[in-house]
C-alpha cells in the first residue's frame, strides 16, 4: 500500500509517529508501505483516520481498474433501470442502499464478510 507512505509523508510523518498513533510496530507499518502485508479493516480505518483519508483513498490508484458495478451509475447507487432481472430481494436491497455513501457500504460489507468467515468451521 504504496498510498500509505505517500500521504505519510505528505503529512510529515515518520514511521515510528503513525506507527505509535494507531498502536502497531514500526516493522507492521513498514511492511504495510511495502505492500508485504495487508492491514485488516479495523487497522484500515485507523490508520486512515490518522492520516486524515477515507479508508478507501489508501488503496494504490495503479493496476487493474476497479470492477464496475451494475447498481452504481455515475458514483452513485441505483437499481439499473429497467430492472426486471432482479429478484424481489434485490430491488430491496438496492432501495435500501441508495440513502448510504459508497464508502460505508463497502467498509460495512467487509465486515460483513468477516463475520460471515468467523462464524464458518474451522478445517485442518
């Protein structure tokens, strides 16, 4: 995450100070910049409130471009229309979503997952 050493640098910030800010080790820190590890959501989000970003904005803007969406037009949430394809569910969840920014919904949505893994038995 070659983003997080920019905007700490912008910030004139050394490694040890955000390291220190968000309670994690200068090593997890440099990794992180290195791109040798990724930060769970929880880190994400404190690291990105140090910094003063939205967490989303800490992602490197390089590489493949993000998958489109067929509910988002122009950056903002929406059932395509006509949408006779959806289900009934997903006209509702599509209802739902549109009062919510983009940025909650993804971040909420990992989470989500999250929850989703930890609650699926464990094998080995």
């Amino acid at each position: 995450m070659k983003k997080i050493r920019e905007l700490r640098l912008a910030k004139k910030l050394t490694q040890e100070q955000l390291a220190e800010a968000v309670e994690l080790s200068v090593g997890y820190i440099s990794s992180l910049e290195n791109g040798k590890k990724s930060p769970s959501i929880k880190r994400l989000e404190k690291i990105a409130n140090v910094l003063g970003v939205t967490p989303t904005s800490l992602f490197d803007e390089e590489g493949e471009p993000p998958a489109q969406c067929p509910f988002m037009k122009d950056g903002m949430w929406c059932a395509p229309a006509p949408a006779p394809e959806l289900d009934d569910i997903s006209k509702e969840v599509c209802a739902l979503l549109r009062g919510v920014p983009l940025e909650t919904k993804i971040l909420n949505y990992a989470k989500d997952m999250k929850k989703l893994s930890d609650l699926s038995p464990k094998r080995g």
